[in-house]
C-alpha cells in the first residue's frame, strides 16, 4: 500500500466535496478529494438549484461567483407552478430566481475551480472502503490500495455515505428518507424555460412529479415519493412515474408525443435531519451525508454546497488553535442548526399538513389563483416560504 499525508481529507467530490474544497482556496492546508467517479460525469438529479448558490460561493471568495456568473451551462427559473391535488394550478414568482443545470455540467464546473487551487488534489476513480478515526489522526483506505492520512475528515459522500455508516448510529428511517426517479424527455409541450412545475397527486399525496426545463429542449420529468410508502405498498416508482402521466388529462395531453432519451434512473434523498450525529472527533458530514435536504422539494444541492461552505470554514478553524476534539467540532453542528434547522423543521412540518391534509394545498392553489384580499395574503405567505 501507498501513503498519502493530508491535512484534510474529503470523501466524495460532487458540490459538498468540490465546495468544501474551494473554502481552503488561499490557505496552506493541504487538502485531498477522494471521488469514485471522474469529471465530467453524470449525476442523477432534478438539476434545480437554489438561488443563494451564488452567495454561498461570494462568502467564500468573490472569484468563485464571478465563475459562477460566467457559467454558461445554466437557465434561471424565475417562477414555479404548482399544480393541486385536484388539477388547479397556479404560478408563483420566485423571489429570486433559481437556476436549472445538469449535473453534468454543474458538478464539473465546481471540479474545475476547486482542482485548479494550488492545496487541493482529486484522487478520481477511487472508491473509499474502510475510515477510522484516533486521537491522533484519520485513516482512509481505499480500493487501489492506498492509505490517506490527515487531521480532519469530511463525509461528502451523499446519501449512502461510507463516512456517516462507519462514524455515527444512523439508520434510514423510512418515514424520513426519499425515493426518486427522472428521466429526460423529449417532445413534451407547453414548457416554459424559465418555470419549475410540481404536480400533486392524490393517490400518492407524500410526493410528486415534477417537469422541470433542460436543455437542448428537454424536460427533466421525475416523481419522488417517501420510502415508507414504497414499502409498505409495493410501488414500482419507475412504473408509477408513467402511471402519473396516464392518469392526469393535462399531461397526457402534454406528453402525448413525448419519449424518454436514456434510461429511467432512481437516487435516494435522506430527510431525517437530526436523526444523527453530523460530527464528532476529527470529522463532519456534509450535504446529504449530513441529511440537510428540504423536506419539502427535495432539493440539496443548495444545502451541500453551504454546509461545505460552513464546514470549511470551522475545519480552519480548528487547524488555528490545534483543538479537532468532538467537542470543538459541535460548533460545526450549532453553525448548521442555526443555518437549516428552523428551515427544515417547518418545512417538514408543511410537507406532513400537505400530505395528511390534502385539502390545504387545494384550497391555497384556489386562494392563490383568486384576486383579493385573502389571494394577496397567502400569495405573501407562500412566496416567503419559497424564500427560505
């Protein structure tokens, strides 16, 4: 086996990973990324982004937004259409805009920023297998036999993190854990290029599908659902995602000469935000090994790339007073609660009023698409919780 020596060890190089990575930009800690998979790759997603992204990376150093700014490969999405259980819809401005990119293409820009700074070096194509943790060290193996030593470890690793399995109690609970499908495509009608749509469905009020723009004309077409109810109901979720558009008028109509380019792919969206331990002595989880998505989209890449962000910052942090003990790290885990949790435990609490209480988002969408004094009210509501 080789030895490689680091200050900084990352599992996992998608938005978490490449983010975390850009927050030593300017400093002299040695940093190594450790992803299976090499750039550019395709990634399974929805592709929508939150529109403090860009902030998130100014915090970091204003060249990054610049880069930002000067990425090509992304659409803003300035507004989104809900759709209610009972087929109403109404479109609602953001109060920012969001931005749509494939993964493909977002993730490799992050790549290219971080792997271009002087401290920090990718290990692709290689796949972490064993990580322990002493008082002196951290210790990653990985399968071409190599050995990565460092001070601090950052679980980057998504949803089926390695780092969190090995270094906390977690479990999935399959009340708060997702499953989702997408595929792209081609000949769907009525898309709006700067509109996110979500349509609920009745028959399965804990998720919904979605049409989200893509480019070259496509449609990011996807439905998610929670595990619980996968399991105890047997669902075929790739089945159920065709089942959705045969059953709705309005995108049977939509998707009448419509067909998938490529295959129909699943991921899993951990939702059980303080569940478990998102740090401890010598390491922190980031992004979705941290469980830090919204509850009530689903979306995480905004959540990766701040929690990296944050997570940086207080690794720096503790390479300044030599202290990377479980107790030191906790400031890690306030810095995010303070960031997220309030976010995500009312967005969760929205999510279970929606689905155990249909009426609620059928009577918003009618209020919404009314003109008057309660229409205005709720309008201010909604907007402010798509602010969040």
């Amino acid at each position: 086996m080789s030895n490689l020596d680091f200050d900084v060890i990352i599992c996992g190089g998608g938005p978490g990973g490449s983010t975390t990575a850009l927050g030593f930009a300017d400093t002299d800690i040695k940093v190594a990324v450790i992803e299976k998979s090499s750039f550019p790759r395709e990634k399974v997603c929805g592709d929508g982004m939150a529109p403090y992204i860009p902030k998130a990376l100014d915090k970091i150093s204003p060249k990054f937004k610049k880069a930002f700014d000067q990425f090509k490969e992304r659409t803003p999405i300035t507004h989104v259409n809900f759709y209610s259980f009972q087929g109403e819809s109404v479109i609602l401005p953001f109060p920012e805009p969001w931005f749509v990119s494939s993964r493909y293409h977002f993730d490799n820009f992050l790549y290219q920023q971080a792997s271009a700074l002087p401290n920090v070096s990718y290990f692709l194509e290689e796949q972490v297998t064993h990580v322990s943790i002493s008082d002196t060290g951290v210790r990653i193996e990985t399968n071409r036999n190599q050995i990565f030593s460092g001070k601090i470890l950052i679980g980057c690793d998504g949803a089926t993190s390695m780092v969190r399995r090995q270094l906390t109690n977690y479990k999935i609970d399959p009340a708060y854990h997702c499953a989702a499908v997408r595929a792209y495509f081609e000949g769907v009608t009525d898309i709006n290029i700067n509109t996110f749509e979500f349509h609920y469905v009745s028959e399965y009020p804990n998720g919904y599908f979605w049409v989200f723009p893509s480019e070259n004309n496509l449609a990011n077409v996807g439905f998610s659902l929670i595990t619980e109810d996968i399991t105890k109901n047997n669902i075929n979720i790739r089945e159920t995602l065709f089942e959705v558009i045969e059953r709705n008028p309005t995108l049977q109509k939509r998707f009448k000469n419509a067909k998938p380019i490529g295959e129909i792919k699943g991921w899993s969206i951990p939702l059980g935000y303080g569940q478990h331990p998102i740090s401890g002595n010598r390491f922190m989880l980031v992004g979705d090994a941290a469980s830090v998505a919204d509850p009530l989209s689903g979306e995480g890449i905004g959540q990766a790339i701040v929690t990296g962000r944050i997570a940086a910052f207080h690794a720096k942090e503790c390479f300044l007073s030599n202290d990377f003990t479980a107790k030191k790290m906790s400031n890690y885990d306030k810095a995010v609660d303070e960031k997220w949790g309030t976010t995500i435990r009312k967005r969760r609490y929205w999510a279970e009023i929606i689905a155990k209480h249909k009426w609620t988002l059928n009577l918003a969408v009618k209020l919404l698409g009314s003109n008057n004094f309660i229409s205005t009210i709720t309008k201010k509501s909604i907007i402010k919780l798509l602010a969040t």
